[in-house]
C-alpha cells in the first residue's frame, strides 16, 4: 500500500479522499492556491503546499508544479478527485511516467480510449452495448449534418468530443439551425476542452439519466455497484442524485450492469469510473464513460455499504478486487442534496459570502461530505459547493421523508444556498413520484414557486442585512411554554415621552453590561397566538423585572401567563381587559 498520497484537488473531495487515505494508515499531502490557505482541505492533511495564485489554470491545472510538490513531499501516489486534471490523459500520463508515484485512476491510455465521445461509442458498439443513435466519427461539414438530421430525425444534438456538463453540446430542431450550432459547439469544444471536434447524435426527447459505477482491477475482475439515477437536471446539470433508480425493474438493472462492465472490460479499463446511460421507454443507450471518482458515488456508497475511495487506492497499489459480482447487494435508498451557494430565484446565480451561521443537520441516515464550517467563506474562484448532504433510509419514501427533516435542520445563514431548492422538490409530486426526466425541472419548473421557497426557507434577510436591521428576535415564556417571537424595530420606537433617550444615545450609556443587556431587550412583546386578554398586570411607566406576569391571555381554552423575558420601563400598554388580540398584536412596548 502507498505510504503517502498528493491530492490534487480542494474542497470536499479533497477531505474525502484523505478520509480514505487515513482509514488506510496512509499520509496525505494538500496543495493550496492562494485563495484556499484557509481551505478545509489544507487543514486536514498531514502537509500542504501552495501551489500557486487563485486562477486554477494557475494553481490546481498546474501540472508541472504539482508532480513537482509530489516529488519533493516523497509522494508515492496522486489522486486527481474529480474535476481539474481528474480526466486528463495527459496529466495522468505524466505521473505515469514519473519514478515512485502511482496514478490513481485508470491508465492513460483507458482515460484517452473512453474520454474522448466517439472514440467511447465504438468501443461500447464491438462490446454490443447499445448506443444513442448517431456518429462514431467526428463530423465537420454542415450539410453531413443536416443528413444526419434527416437519417435520425430532429432534434438532434451536437456535441463536443471532449464535452460534458452540457457544455460543447446544442440541440439542433431544424435544417436551418444547423450551421449556427455546428460553429458554437465548435467554439464551446475549443473554448472548454480544448478540442474542436463534434459529432452527431440523436437527441431523446424525455429520457432518464441512469449510470452505473463500476470498479476494475488490475487482475481482470470488473465489478459494477449498481446504478444512480440522477434525471433531476437543470440545464443538463445534475442537482439531486439517488441511488437505485425508481424506475429500474431488476431485469432492466442487470442487463444495464452486465453491459457497463462489458463496455469497460473492452477498454481494459482499472479503477473507478461510471459509464452513463439514457434509457426512454425501457431503452437504454450509452452516452458516455467519466473515466474518475463522480460526486455522487457517495450514494452507490451509501446502499451497497462499499467504499470507493478506498478501493480506488487499493486497486492503483495492485491489490485485487475482494468481492464476487453476487456480493454486491443493494440494500435501502439513498439521495444525495448538493448544497450549493446559489440563489435558486435568481437562476441559481453564484452567491459568494461568509457562512455566518452553519449548523448541519445530524442524525441517523444523515451523512454530509465538506470541507467547510462556521465563519468560512464560499468563495468566488471555484465552484459554488458548500457540501453535500447524503440521506439514506429503508426505502425511497423513507429517505424522502428523511430528506425533508434534515434539509430543515440544515441551519446556513449570510448567503442564499440551494436548501429551498431542495425543499421544494421534497414537495413536487413528480419528483416524489419517481416520473421526472431529465427535461422535468427545464421544462416543467415554475420560477414564482422557486421565489416562493427562497422566501420561505431562505437565508434570514433580516439578520443578514446590515443595512437596516429591522426586527429582533425575543424568547418569550407564556405559562412556562417557550415562544420565540419577532420584535419589529418600528415598534420599539413607540415608548412615549422619550425621557430616556433614543437608541442613539445608546453608544453614550454608562453603567457596562446592565444597561446594555436593556437597550438590547427593549422592545414590543407580542401575541404569540388569537385570544382574549382576561387581564392587565402592568401599568405604563411601572419598573417591572424578569419573569413578572404582563398580562393573563385566554388562548384556545386556557389561561396563559404572558411573563416578561427582560426587566424593563413599561412605555405604553396597547391593550386593556377584554380586548381580543390576533397573533402579533404588541401587548405592552418595554423599553
Ligand atoms: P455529463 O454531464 O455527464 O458529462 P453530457 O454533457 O454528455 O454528460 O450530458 C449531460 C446531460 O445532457 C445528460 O445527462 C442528458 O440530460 C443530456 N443529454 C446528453 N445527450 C443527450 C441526448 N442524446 N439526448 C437527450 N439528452 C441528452
């Protein structure tokens, strides 16, 4: 087994990969751009190195400089992650090539044979795995396209060999729109991948996005560890993963497994990598091989109890596979929630800023990958991920039901995150039916809903915006009951007379923590519920201390206590015996 690994990545799965590296008693080395010398990752590791300024191009795609860091640390493996150089050929070449450091992932050769679209597509064809209909050579003329066109019937998407994320692909609905696709996925291809050769394929209208992992070693064995369905897409992005799919029956599962290994065992394929699929009505079609550890894999982790990462590691040092095909059992469902510093209502618009409050949900079935804690930055160099929450339960509406409870105990103030994303799909019949494909939320998703849930379940404008603070939060024990209730500011502007003085003099208060605790409590108490007050306690001007009943308020059949959760002057008393009161109403101004 290696004795120290490079991770040459950031973030979560860079603590990921060292959790693996830890569990196997191995060292781990960090590399760091100036931007993350804070970074979680850098934390974690046994020793880390810059590596160079924020542009990745800079620092993380640095090749040169990375082997070098390897060197010197006396690394004696790297682990790409995922993103970065993780599907670079090239790179892993070079470490190939490098004395006494191991590449973890597949050769070079498999990554180049797979990596590049057309190239995967023939492979998968002499291994008789069914592809999407289209072009297993590169096309470069309009006219062959719109050929195609004809041949396969419209739409039809172009694509970038070396594409992925939906970046370098365009869908193409007519003859005419033809030659303007051609030439931006020519340009997306050069712009992102560095390559500009696109091929042609038949573009489904409604299909599922189902991939299996699979795991190789250098012995022979291929495994596959069943398959995620991840059709929850936004503009070909994936946003929530789970695993197994809900509309797989076991024939269709086993036929899909058996041809993603024949698939990879053509390319003689080692480590870990995911051949993906779209399958429409009971179809499936392979679409592409990503030759690296996926975000998702935590949830293929999370139902076959088995743990990639370290397998990744064990294969790279030799070690064979330790488990049969028949071992692998799928056991329970699991959805991963990528929890991200977006503002779902503004198109899911980046949202850089500090994590002022981070509590993360806990508790059973709850697992969260990050890299991240309270009073950390998110960034804008990088990805927008914060973390991800992985919820694993009996069976799909178990995990559901679990999903929804610790998605609301996922506490995040001081930015917008993709939390009431979440929320809201927890609450969307198709997404709970299992049904949606992968045009549902393109297609089918209603942009007021989505301003609707980052209103509700969003970050806490009120607290995050110092320009004007306008409500302060009070504890309030009515009968011994707890009641957390909202001090509008307005309010605490009502005391009449004013002989204390304004807020502004606050600055000017002698007297240290007394007074201030004061200034601070001062404000409306309110209803906390309907009633009708059955008596007044208080009277305005008195002095009244902590604890002190204000007034007795019958609410749903009792009498209940409102008592004062500060000591205060009562500055005015809106209300009088007899009075009907609706929640909110203020019941006596403090100040
Ligand atoms: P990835 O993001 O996995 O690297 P792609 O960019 O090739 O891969 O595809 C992303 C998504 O685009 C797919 O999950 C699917 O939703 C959609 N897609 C790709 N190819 C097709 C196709 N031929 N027909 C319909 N949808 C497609």
């Amino acid at each position: 087994m290696f004795e120290k690994v490079l991770v040459a990545n950031r973030g979560e799965i860079a603590v990921r990969v060292m959790a693996a590296c830890e569990e196997l008693g191995i060292e781990t080395v960090a590399i760091y751009s100036d931007a993350d010398r804070d970074g979680g990752h850098v934390a974690y590791a046994d020793e880390a190195y810059n590596v160079g300024p924020a542009p990745a191009s800079d620092s993380y795609l640095d090749q040169e400089t990375i082997i070098e860091v390897a060197e010197r640390a006396g690394a004696d493996a790297i682990h790409p992650g995922y993103g970065f150089l993780a599907e670079n050929a090239e790179f892993a070449r070079r470490v190939e090539s490098t004395d006494g450091i191991t590449w973890v992932g597949p050769s070079s050769d498999a990554m180049e044979t797979l990596g590049e679209k057309t190239a995967a597509r023939s492979v998968m064809e002499s291994a008789d795995v069914p592809v999407v209909p289209g072009t297993t050579e590169p096309v470069d003329d309009a006219e062959e396209v719109r050929e195609l066109g004809e041949e396969y019937g419209y739409p039809i998407a172009i694509k970038a060999e070396g594409g992925g994320g939906g970046r370098g692909m365009k869908i193409v609905h007519s003859d005419a729109e033809v030659d303007d696709a051609l030439e931006s996925a020519k340009r997306e291809g050069e712009a992102y991948f560095g390559n500009d050769s696109v091929y042609v394929e038949k573009y489904l209208d409604a299909p599922k996005h189902i991939e299996v992992q699979v795991l190789a070693d250098q012995h022979g064995n291929v495994r596959h560890l069943g398959e995620r369905d991840c059709s929850l897409q936004r503009r070909h992005q994936k946003v929530i993963e789970e695993a197994p799919s809900p509309i797989l029956d076991a024939d269709l599962r086993a036929e899909i497994g058996d041809a993603a290994r024949r698939g990879v065992r053509e390319a003689d394929y080692t480590n870990a990598g995911t051949v993906e699929f779209l399958v429409e009505d009971g179809e499936f079609y392979f679409m592409e091989v990503n030759t690296r550890i996926q975000v998702e894999h935590t949830v293929t982790e999370e139902v076959t109890g088995i743990d990639i990462v370290r397998w990744q590691l064990r294969v790279a040092a030799g070690e064979e596979l330790g488990f049969e095909q028949d071992d692998v059992t799928i056991e329970g469902h699991a959805a991963e929630y990528r929890i991200n510093a977006e503002n779902p209502a503004e198109e899911f618009a980046p949202t850089p800023g500090t994590l002022e409050t981070y509590r993360p949900p806990a508790s059973i079935g709850v697992r969260l990958d990050h890299a991240v804690g309270q009073g950390d930055e998110i960034g804008g160099d990088y990805d927008s991920m914060i973390g991800k929450l992985i919820v694993t339960g009996e069976d799909r509406e178990h995990c559901l039901d679990r999903s929804k409870r610790a998605l609301e105990h996922f506490e995040i103030e001081g930015l917008h995150t993709t939390i009431p994303f979440h929320r809201l799909m927890l609450d969307d019949e198709t997404f709970v039916s299992g049904e949606h494909t992968t045009k549902y939320l393109d297609s089918e998703l209603d942009a007021t809903d989505l301003d609707a849930a980052v209103e509700q379940w969003g970050p806490d404008q009120t607290d995050s915006d110092s320009a004007g603070a306008s409500a302060t939060e009070l504890a309030v024990e009515v009968d011994g009951k707890r009641f957390d209730v909202v001090v509008e500011d307005g309010l605490q502007q009502v005391p009449s007379g004013g002989s204390s003085g304004g807020s502004d003099s606050s600055g000017g208060v002698s007297g240290g923590s007394s007074g201030g605790q004061q200034t601070a409590a001062a404000g409306a108490v309110t209803a906390e519920m309907q009633g009708t007050i059955l008596s007044v306690e208080v009277a305005e001007g008195e002095q009244i201390a902590q604890g002190e009943v204000i007034c007795v308020l019958e609410a749903m059949k009792m009498e209940n206590d409102v008592v004062a959760s500060t000591s205060g002057t009562v500055a005015s008393v809106p209300v009088s015996e007899g009075d009907s009161v609706d929640m909110g109403d203020t019941l006596i101004v403090l100040e």
